[in-house]
C-alpha cells in the first residue's frame, strides 16, 4: 500500500480503492473521524471505517454535484456489469506493457488508463485499479504509480501461476476424488495429496495427533464424512486405501508389514545352520527313543511342547515334559531376537497367526516336528500319592515325536484307551491326581465352552471349544512344568519372570451355590480376581493355587518362556546370569509389548464378532444375565449359551446374576466398531 496516501486528505463523495485484510474492493468515502475515514464499501454500501494509508483514490467527487455515498449513485455509477464491461482488453495491456518495459516510467492511474482506454472514464479507472491489484503479471501497483515489470519477473511469476494452477487442479480433482468415494491408485496421486492420504489413514488408525488442513475438511464433509476414526475407515474402504478387516490397532506396529527381508534372510541361514552341530549339542540327553507326542489343535504350525510317559526306577511314573529349544538357533540380542522382544509374543487372530519369529523357523527347526529330531528342554516329574512333585530334574535334550495328535485324536486314545496307546489315559490320571492336588489349594476351576469367531475369506466362522480331557491334560502338564521350574528358581535363587496374582476375597460359598454352575458362578468369581503380576521374585498364584509360578513352556510363542530357558543355561552352565536389576527393565519392555498384542487381539476378535452379526439372518438369542457393567446405563454382562460368548447388552429390567434373557441385535457396523444388543426378560 502506497505510503504516499496517508498523506493525502480525502472529502466525501471520493471514489476509492480499500486495501482490506488482502481483499480489495471499491468504495466512496463518508467521511472523516479523526485519522479514521468513514466508507460506504461494495454494492451493499457496507459501513466500514479505515486509515487513510489503507486507500488509494481513484477519482474525486465533483463540487459542483450532489455528493453521492453509494457506488451506484452519480456520478460514478458503476455496477457489477458496468465493471465488467469496462475491463481493459488484453491485447492493450500487452501493448502498454511491452512500451513502458522498454522506456520505463511510472504512471498514474489515470496516466495508465489513457494508456489503455479512456481516463475519464470512472468505470474504466475502477475497472483498472481491481485489474492492478489481482494475480497479473504485467505491472506492479507501488505508492499509487503503475510500473512495468520487468521480462524476468513476468516469466517467473507466470511460471508461478502455472505450477499454482496446476497445484489447484490437482486439489480440486483430489477433493472430487474423495466426494465420489470410487477406488483410486495411489502411487498416481501428487505428492500433497499423498500426505494427506497418509494422514487420513493415521486418523482412521486413531492418531488425531495432527490436523486435518481446512480445505481437506471441507472435501470430506462433502463427502459426507465426519472427521473421526470410523467415518475415516469408511471412506478409505471405498478408495480401496483400507482393507476392510485391516485393525486400527495394527497401524505402525512392528507386526503391519511382517518381517524385513533382512530378518527373513537371517531366518534363512539359521535354518540351513539346524542340522547341523552347534555348540552344546554334545551335552544334551539322547531322549529319541521315548514315545513323545504332541497335542495342540489341527491349525498349530508351531509345535512348542511333548509329552513322554516312562516307568521310573523305583516302578513309579515318570512324567517326561519336552520343551522346544528356540535358543539353539537364536542369540540374545541378535536381530531376530530383538524383534522377538519387540513383538513379545505371537498374536493368533482370527486370520491365523501373526509369529513371534519368522516362520521359516517357527514351523520350522524351533518346533518339535514329529519323526524328526529335534533339540528341546526336557523336564521329569514324579508325583506322590496327593500330587504333590515329589522329584524332578530339568535337562537340554534331543526328543522325536512319534505323532502329531489334534485335541480330539487325543481325546479318543484317552477315551477308548487302546493297549498300545494306554500311556494316554496315564497321563491324564497323573494330571487329574494334579489338578485335584491344585484345587485342594484353593486353584480355581473356571472351565467353560468359548466361543471364538475365525475367518474363512471374508466370511466370519464362530467356533466353540468345549472342556475336554486333552484340552486339561495339556493345560495341566504346562502348569505343573511352569511350578516345577519356578520352584527350581527359587531354590537357586534364580531370577526369572515370576507370575503371581494376589489372593482375592471371593462371595461366600453359600452365596456361590445359590448361582447356577457355570459362566454365572464363573462370572461371580472372576468380578472379584485382582490382575495378574510379572515380576523377578517369586510369589503366590491365587487362582492357580501354587506357591510360584512361570510361564516357561512356550518359548516359540511367548519370549518371556525364551528369558527363563537362556536364565537356566545360564546357571547349569555356571555362567552369569540376568540379575534382578537386570531383568526388571526387560520385563518392563515386554509387557508393553504384551498390552499392545492383547489390545490388537482384542480388538481382532471384538471385529470379526462384529462381522459373524453382520452377516445373520437371526437376530435374536436366549441369554443369561451375568452382572451390571453400568447400572447408570442400564448396560450389563449377558452370556449366550448358543454362542459360548459373553457380551455387553442394554438391559430394560431389573436383572440378577442368572436371569433369562432375549437378546436382540439392534446395530452392527464392523466398520465404525459398533455393536449394539439390547436384552429384556
């Protein structure tokens, strides 16, 4: 703005040009107020008051005719199409542009209409001075004078509006993009409109940690799209920029893309390295020649633990547990073992399994594969009359699976007990003798049919897995290992990543047998469980009724099972081992690395719920009232036999733990996670 107009006096009746907040427009001066001019502004003659430098004066009112106070009035007369009529021709500006760049010299405005038009024309002054002010690239408009620019200038700012144009288009094309919702190609998009599809996909994960830019806004809400997570998705799904199963909770995790090429390369060489020696094999136990088994369910790829059964020297079972040797391959601190620590544990969804390693070795040399020798922990137990241990021993062994039994193959061997294979139904005498030994202690026994929904395509299956006698024989012989081994670690003063659960105070036994037995007794029992604790010493597990407890029996899937191997080479070999001070921050890292797999599994199972509802034909089921979740909102804990689930339901009642129900659905949406039941007696 030309600092020479602050000088100048302005009367009433003047026509002039306003420089207001980067707009400008035409107006006829009012008046003054001390340094404050008074203008009628634009075709609305809009009352607006500025300073005198914000004004350029494009004509003066004559005296000797009324004075007009509004654009319209004489004698300026001008309109919108009075304007547009009176626009200079391009040609002309060309011209006046090519004389004055060759002699330059400044002009006033009337100086550069006279050259372009008529200067006396009021319309064409105004016309002009809108002209001046705008994206052009001809002239400047400085201190009220007009100056050519020079050539360069004109090539760079036309440049300039060429690579903007473009920028719009593009911006335009993006946003008509987003409001027609049809799939696109995103390594065809500019490099701005990539970011903003990252960043939309960062807030259909949840990340709302940086804006959204306006004009983005406004392309979604035209897209009839709210700015939120779930919506987001949505739309993302439409542009084929979102798979529609993908989980929120999965975005930037160390799980999303798998393994890099280099860890699976790794994987690679360390598979070719396990048939062959390697440091310590010498001092393992030749185990091959016991009838090992393994029981796990018919999708297991990763074979983490065997059974041995074997008549001791003093005429009493051996009870022989095998554990698969991950650390044979795998240093600590070596790439893939820091990846392992990252992730924590495999995550099973509904999809199939996301592996701690690379599969290559998790189905692979770290499994116990049957008909195959393979390297392994093998722990010996003997059990007194009560089931109480009395003696075991732990060592680094060879063992080779005679067979791979899915939980019902076992279930029929320990049901039908065929004489070549009556080491079965011992086994799980031996664990029923353990379990009855636990629950003298106080062990609870929560046992119940879950259902749990997997995925074939995008179709959503719900399976449901019944308590059976190879289901608790498993479970129980991983118990005892897990006790053992703590035991042990505790005698050496070993630390190990203890388990432990403070007691709980649970309703009286009366109370409990007026509920009906089941989720409904279950559901009483577990309200009044304290979380579980990882820590480095060893402490009492409530509800599994042991005076300490590890998790040690999983070292393909849980890395937490892979520190206690490492821990107990450690001190067999007479080497250092990780103190205290220096497990503590590990377990830390993992179970932070623990949360976020059971926020994604969660997460996994409450969607494909959500699908497996989607796609019913019935939407109503008999239920079970378990417990108020939020009696101000009328929302409780409801299970459904048919399903072997229980799920959160608005209930219109006055229910008690174990009152009948009818559960309807009355919304699902997988996509902005959303289900809603609702149950009445």
């Amino acid at each position: 703005m030309p600092p020479a107009a602050a000088s100048r006096s302005f009367a009433a009746g003047d026509l002039v040009g306003v420089h207001d907040d980067g707009r400008c427009l035409l107006a006829v001066v009012v008046g003054e107020k001390g340094s404050r001019i008074d203008l009628r502004a634009g075709f609305e003659a809009r009352p607006l008051q500025r300073s005198a430098r914000q004004l350029d004066r494009l004509a003066s009112a004559p005296s000797d005719h009324p004075l007009p106070t509004r654009l319209s009035q004489p004698p300026w007369r001008l309109s919108p199409e009075a304007l547009q009529q009176a626009q200079p021709c391009r040609r002309e500006l060309a011209a006046a542009w090519l004389l004055l760049v060759q002699e330059p010299a400044p002009l006033s405005l009337a100086e550069f209409v006279d050259l372009v038009g008529d200067g006396t024309d009021h319309a064409q002054r105004a016309a002009c001075w809108l002209w001046l002010q705008g994206a052009q690239t001809f002239f400047r408009w400085r201190q009220g004078l007009v100056e050519a620019r020079p050539l360069v200038d004109v090539r760079r700012l036309r440049r300039d509006a060429h690579r903007q144009q473009l920028l719009e288009t593009g911006r335009r094309r993006w946003h008509d993009t987003l409001r027609q919702r049809q799939p696109i190609a995103a390594d065809q998009l500019a490099g701005e409109q990539r970011e903003q599809l990252a960043l939309l996909r960062q807030w259909a994960g949840g990340d709302t940690s940086h804006p959204l830019p306006d004009a983005l806004l406004r392309a979604l809400q035209a897209a009839h799209c709210h700015a939120e997570a779930a919506p987001i998705r949505h739309l993302l799904v439409d542009l084929g920029q979102w798979e529609r199963h993908h989980l929120p909770s999965l975005e930037n995790t160390t799980w999303q893309d798998g393994f890099a090429p280099e860890l699976e390369a790794e994987a690679a060489r360390l598979v070719a390295l396990a048939d062959g020696d390697l440091p310590g094999d010498e001092r393992r136990r030749d185990l091959t020649g016991l009838h090992t088994v393994t029981i796990d369910d018919e999708d297991t790829r990763d074979i983490d633990d065997g059974l041995s059964l074997e008549t001791g020297a003093d005429g009493h079972p051996l009870l022989w547990i095998h554990i698969a040797d991950p650390g044979r391959l795998v240093e600590a601190d070596s790439p893939l073992d820091r990846e392992a620590r990252r992730r924590g544990s495999s995550l099973y969804l509904a999809r199939g399994a996301l592996p701690m390693f690379p599969q290559s070795l998790s189905a692979g040399p770290f499994s116990l594969r049957m008909g195959r020798r393979c390297p392994a922990w093998s722990l010996w137990v003997t059990l007194a009359d009560d089931g109480s241990v009395a003696s075991s021993g732990l060592e680094r062994s060879w063992v080779k699976p005679a067979y791979r039994l899915s939980y019902g193959d076992a279930d029929e061997l320990i049901e039908l007990a065929p004489p070549p294979e009556r080491y079965l139904g011992e086994i799980h005498a031996l664990m029923e003798l353990r379990r009855r030994w636990r629950m003298a202690r106080g062990a609870l026994n929560l046992d119940q049919p879950e259902g749990r929904v997997r995925c074939c395509g995008d179709e959503a299956q719900l399976e449901i897995t019944e308590p059976s006698p190879s289901r608790t024989l498993v479970a129980e012989a991983m118990i005892l290992a897990g006790a053992v081994i703590a035991t042990y670690g505790q005698e050496q003063g070993l630390a190990l990543p203890y388990r432990s659960q403070l007691p709980a105070e649970l309703p009286p036994a009366e109370e409990l047998e007026r509920l009906a037995p089941g989720p409904v007794r279950h559901a009483a029992i577990k309200r009044c469980l304290s979380r579980g604790h990882l820590g480095t010493t060893p402490a009492a597990h409530f509800s599994l009724g042991l005076a300490c407890y590890v998790q040690a029996t999983s070292p393909i899937r849980r890395y937490g099972d892979l520190v206690v191997q490492r821990q107990l080479l450690a001190q067999q070999l007479g080497e250092p081992a990780l103190t205290e001070a220096d497990l503590a921050p590990l377990l830390n890292e993992l179970e932070g690395a623990i949360r976020q797999g059971l926020l994604i599994s969660r997460e996994d199972q409450r969607h494909w719920q959500q699908v497996w509802f989607e796609q019913q034909e019935v939407h109503q089921w008999r239920g079970t009232f378990l417990r108020w979740l939020r009696p101000q909102d009328r929302l409780g804990l409801v299970h459904l036999p048919e399903l072997a689930m229980d799920v959160a339901a608005e209930c219109h009642g006055d229910f008690a733990p174990g009152d009948a129900l009818l559960v309807r659905l009355q919304q699902v949406d997988s996509q902005r996670d959303l289900l809603r039941l609702t149950a009445s007696g």
